[in-house]
C-alpha cells in the first residue's frame, strides 16, 4: 500500500552540508517544480538568509559545489542554480531506484528533511538499507498509510504504536543482532524508554492477536 514518509538524512559530503551547517540561520530547500539540467548535474534551490554575500562564501567554498549562480533575488530569498561536485553524495539516485517520489526537499539541522512517496514499506526499508551502508543517517520522524481513499486497515494499532513499530523496524531493532536499542528508539521518538517499551509491546500484542491468532480456536 502506498505510503508516505518524512525522513531526515544526514552526511558530512550529502550536497550542500557544509552551507546548511555555515549558516545556521538560513533555510534551504530544493526548488520541486524545476527540472535539472540533462547535460550537467545541475540542480535548483531556494535559498532565504539576511547576508547573501555571506551565503554565497559559503558556497564558494562548500566542497560539493562546483559552481553556482544566482538567476532569482529578492530582498530574503534568492534561487540559485548549482552544479554538484564529484564529492557531492547524493541519495536521490537510490530514491528514483526504488520507485520513490520526493515531495519537498528542504534543510533541517545538519542535514536534509525529505518528504517522500513510496508503492510500500519495503521500499523504505531498502532506502534504509541502502543508507545504513553507505553511513549516511537516515531516521523515519513520520509515517502514514495513503490509500487513495480506500479503507486503510490499522489492525487496532494507535498512531503512537504504529510510529514506534515502524521506527523499530526500519532502525534495526528487530535485526540480529539489533542495530538500536530502547534508548535509541526512545530518542528518535522523544518519549521515554518506558513508554517505547509499552507502545511495542501492546503493538505488538495488537497485531499478534489480529493478524496470527485465530479467534475461533
């Protein structure tokens, strides 16, 4: 079923890292309605901030860039378009791999905070695969179901019990040997290890006695 994901990855080469942590105070995001130029890895973003002479320093020497320009200003927000460097580490090539649509692209702390489209679950996890391997951090923030209006079955699961069974199983926690622990998960989700403990164990309870247990035995 088709779902719909925000996820938040982090890598010190991702594109444009080191202008997103330079300048803490500017946003950026990516420029969805643009194309990309077909004979360069050229890109499009949007870019607001209150000194430009100061952003485009950083760009000048953000090691993932090798060239840009300003083509729309304003007083607060300037679009620019931006050549990749081979130093560039791009995780939109495994998106399109596995059938992934990205909605809206824009900074968030250190890195990127990506709202994206996928056919299924299994397509997040082999996103989540892909960026575990590649070292790059990857943490699913929020997760729904979009069925296009057909009736979504939630097998009785609260919203707070699905976020953290998911969160457990793109993180690594049912892997073996387990790549996160309840500290983690309980971090990721900003609740306590307690309450994490509790949302997986009646979640799980939940989706045992509905999808494995028959009640008629």
């Amino acid at each position: 079923m088709p779902i719909s994901a925000q996820v938040y990855v982090k890598h010190p080469d991702i594109a444009l890292t080191h202008t997103i942590q330079s300048l803490p105070d500017a946003d950026l995001g990516v420029v969805s309605d643009a194309g990309t130029d077909p004979y360069h890895d050229v890109h499009f973003f949007w870019i607001e901030a209150d000194d430009f002479e100061e952003v485009e320093t950083t760009l000048a020497e953000d090691p993932t860039v090798a060239a840009f320009a300003s083509i729309i200003e304003d007083d607060s927000r300037r679009t620019y378009r931006i050549e990749y460097s081979p130093e560039a580490e791009l995780i939109s090539p495994q998106m399109i791999e596995i059938g992934a649509v990205i909605v809206e692209s824009r900074s968030h702390l250190d890195g990127w905070l990506l709202e994206l489209r996928l056919q299924d679950h299994d397509g997040l996890y082999e996103l989540s695969e892909y960026a575990s391997e590649e070292g790059i951090k990857l943490d699913v923030l929020e997760l729904q179901q979009t069925d296009g209006g057909r009736e979504t079955r939630d097998f009785g699961l609260t919203e707070e019990q699905r976020e953290a069974l998911m969160a457990a199983f793109l993180q690594g926690y049912y892997d073996e040997p387990r790549e996160v622990f309840l500290e983690d998960l309980a971090e990721l989700l900003g609740v306590s290890e307690t309450a994490v403990s509790g949302r997986l164990r009646r979640g799980s309870a939940r989706l045992i006695g509905e999808v494995i247990v028959d009640r008629d035995d």
